[in-house]
C-alpha cells in the first residue's frame, strides 16, 4: 500500500500462502499480480522483499532463489537480524541486505494496512559481511523511497539495540497483564486506566509471531529481562528503605529523557 | 470542567495554592469564586473535593476542618487510599469518603483539562470504617454525575489493587526508559517504535507526584515490583532453556485477556 502510495508506475507482484489474500490484493489494486509459487513470484523481480516470520525465511529463501535473475537483491522485515542474516547469506549471497522497519503495530492483516505506516519510521538496515554495495545502495534507495529515516548498523548491534527498545516493551506487555491476572480478583483489569491500556497494548500481538522473535534473539532477550528484573528489585529496596532523593533522581532523569523523545509518525495507532 | 459540563447549575469555588491558575479559571468560566486561603474555599460548600498530592492533604484539611458546616461532606483523588483515610478520618470524621477516580493523563495543568475525561472512567469509593452512609451516597452521586463507573472497595484492597494496575506500569516506564539509557549507545531511544513510546508514556509524569505515591504505597509497589522480576527472570530462563511451549502459553493467556478489556473512554490520549 505505501509502495503504490509513493511509487505508483512499480509493478508489484505478491506471494502470500493464504490465496483469499492475494484475492484481496488484486482487489484493491494493491498487487499487479499474485503468485502462490515462491519461485513464479520473484520471476523478473528488480528487488524482492521478505515479510514472513523470521523461522520462515530460510526455507522461503531456499524455494526461490533458484529463480532470481542476475542482479536482483533481496531485503527482509524480520524483527531479528543475526538469524536472519547467518541464514539468508548462503543461500542468497551478495544479494541480500537485512532491513528492520520500526513501524506497525499490534494489529495484523490487510486491514490493518495503511499507506503511511512507514512515514518518518526509523528503518535499521544491517549488511552482513558479503552484501556487495550495489545491494546495499538498491535497499537503502527502497526503504527511503517509503519514508523511512534510515540507520545503518551490523546484526549484532541491531539484535541488542531492539531486544531493549522493542522485545523488552513487548514482553513487559505480556508479563504485566499476566501479572494483574495472578495477583489481583478476576476483572482487576477492568478497572485500569490508561497507564495499564498502553503498558499492554502490544500484548495483543500475535503471541506465535512474538514467541518466534523472543526465541530467536534468546540471548539479548534474556539479557535484557534479567537487567530490568534487577532494576526493579533495586527500585523495591529503594522505596524499603526510604532512600527518597535516589527514586526521585530515577523518575527525574526518566522523564528529562522521555520528554525529548521524537514525535511519533501521524497515526501511529490507528 | 467536567462538573460545569453535566451540573451547569451548580456553584464551583477553587482553591489553588498558584493564584495565576486561579485567574485563569475565572477568565474560562470555569469556577464562579477563587479563593487562596483554604478555610474561605469551603465556606458554604455542601461538597469538598481535594485533588492535590497525597502528602498536603492532611495539612490542608486542618486548614478547612474547623470552617466547614454541619453536614458538608468531603471526598478526595488520591493515588493512594490506606494513608490518605487514616490522616484525614481523624480531621473530618463520619464526614470524610476517599476515591479514586482511574483516568487522567501524563499531561498536568489546565491545558490538559478536558470536559470528558470522566465519562466511563472507572472511579474506586473506599469509605472507611467511620464514613456515615449519607456521606457515601453523597461522594457515590459526585462520581457518577461526572460521568464515572463506579466501585467500591476498603482502602487496603484499593491499594493493592492499584499497586497492580497503576503504580506498576508507571514504575516500569521510568525503569524501562532509564534501563535502555544504561545500557544502548547514545540516541538508541530515538530508533523506537511503538511499542516504547507507549510502554514509557507515562515516563513524562510529574515524577515528585509519581515519588509520592510510589512512596505512600510502598509495602504493595515493592511487592508488585518484586513479583514482575520474578516473572521477567523466569521469562529469560525459559528462554535460556528453550521451554518453547510454556512461553508461548503465557503469551497466549495474556493476549487472550488483554483482547478483553473494555474499551477505552473516548480521546483517552489526546
């Protein structure tokens, strides 16, 4: 929806596994033409994009890399990029450049699309070692092309920088709703205001999607729980013994920083 | 501004320790006499309603106690229930009933002010032992003439109820956004998506406020924050120990809760 929004005269061609959503596609002169073969899909493709889940890129890959022409490359969504790229670079080569969109939300579906989800989104994009600069200039120009304010880092970075910003919010969602749950009389939650509502907004993701990511960036995930579950029991022994001006000093330089924290996009959450 | 939109009729006299505010409010129509001394505020008052931080509002009920008249009833918006009715029964006696009306925003001020922020607003009553029944249906009609939904509990359910589902999400927006400061290179948080933004909005709260409440209701904050680092450790352990089905389980059931929560009142964060 965004690439026809931005780049109306591109031919965009879809392969999906649910053909009902290729039906729609075609439908809403979304997609020039749908395909439920991998490898019809990328025939005479310029630059192939990957949106699946990360587990299913690899055998994604695999089914239509045969069938890519000569200089086409190829660039991905997935949420994590060390797997990714460890995975995609054998089977794709030179070709491939990893991109990690900051957009979306808890909603999924085509009904859930709207053209200007990547408009001043930051978009990471992690070249692996074998990316020839061609591939990367190709992805760099696309991603840019949406919208995207464009960062360029190695997987590695990319993997701990969102484990924090991104992984760690998502699952303090899911782990403070379950929490109201274990600790409260049934319907607590019903009662929250809004600092609940947002703190859990993104626990209505799609739990299959989310386990995928939080598995497959294990080691910052772990990490990043285990520091904030540290931080939390120093914030308890704080407020134990009274240390007043230390938890005033936390909340003050949370908020000096938040306060300076970029607008979001227009529309955001839909 | 709430109470001007749905009781026209009615008469609004405000304290405010700031006479700027108090001059504003005259200018908007918004109060129809301003006083700076508390005693004269309450003079002629059928209803007192103290909205200031938890940790003046003894000091100032000693200040209006001895100027209210035989059957005013007093009510209050406290974050924190145990220890505002434990100060101020002894003050106001069979007069006094405490709530907590669950809306609000990180934003303070008049600017923030908005007629509706009541409407379907989850408000808890917690009348202590001493509140005469008169004084309760008076504070309960209060409530729900704004607009609210209205339930009723003693100050120590209250406490730890909001501990939960309030004083929780708000420390963890603080320690989310110092956690990613602490441990990400420079301007890290400025790649975010979402999912941060949301997770740490309330993060722009007044942190003296949010010191004072987490302070007032320290014993169930300290539990609430040990308890979610305990979940959050035992989050990384399953991922450590590949307990794939488990964590998705628990995915799962939040999700599934958090699809059901009631819907938002409107323009909840304009």
């Amino acid at each position: 929806m965004a690439l026809r929004a931005k780049r109306p005269s591109l031919s965009i061609t879809v392969w999906d596994r649910d053909s009902s959503t290729l039906g729609e596609l075609l439908k809403r002169g979304l997609a020039d033409r749908v395909e439920t073969d991998p490898a019809a899909a990328v025939k005479d493709a310029d630059l192939v994009v990957l949106c699946t889940p990360v587990a299913t890129m690899e055998q994604l890959a695999s089914a239509f890399a045969p069938a890519l022409s000569g200089d086409v490359v190829v660039t991905d969504t997935g949420s994590v990029k060390l797997p990714v790229v460890d995975r995609l670079t054998p089977i794709l080569g030179r070709r491939f450049v990893g991109a990690h969109p900051m957009a979306g939300s808890e909603r999924s579906g085509i009904l859930a699309a709207r053209a200007n989800l990547f408009d001043s989104a930051p978009c990471i994009v992690t070249p692996g070692g074998d990316a020839s600069s061609v591939s990367l200039a190709r992805v760099e120009e696309f991603w840019t092309a949406l919208g995207c304010r464009l960062t360029r880092m190695t997987p590695c970075e990319h993997d701990k920088l969102v484990s924090r910003i991104s992984h760690l919010p998502h699952a303090l969602a899911f782990a403070l709703m379950n929490l109201v749950l274990d600790t409260l009389p049934p319907g607590a939650q019903d009662l929250a205001g809004g600092s609940f509502r947002d703190a859990t907004r993104v626990a209505m993701s799609d739990p299959t999607l989310w386990h995928g990511i939080l598995t497959e960036n294990r080691t910052e995930v772990s990490a990043a729980l285990r520091e904030m579950a540290t931080l939390l029991t120093s914030m308890a022994s704080a407020l134990g013994e009274e240390k007043a001006d230390s938890l005033l000093d936390f909340l003050t330089r949370a908020k000096k920083h938040r306060d300076s924290l970029p607008l979001p996009p227009p529309e955001e959450n839909p």
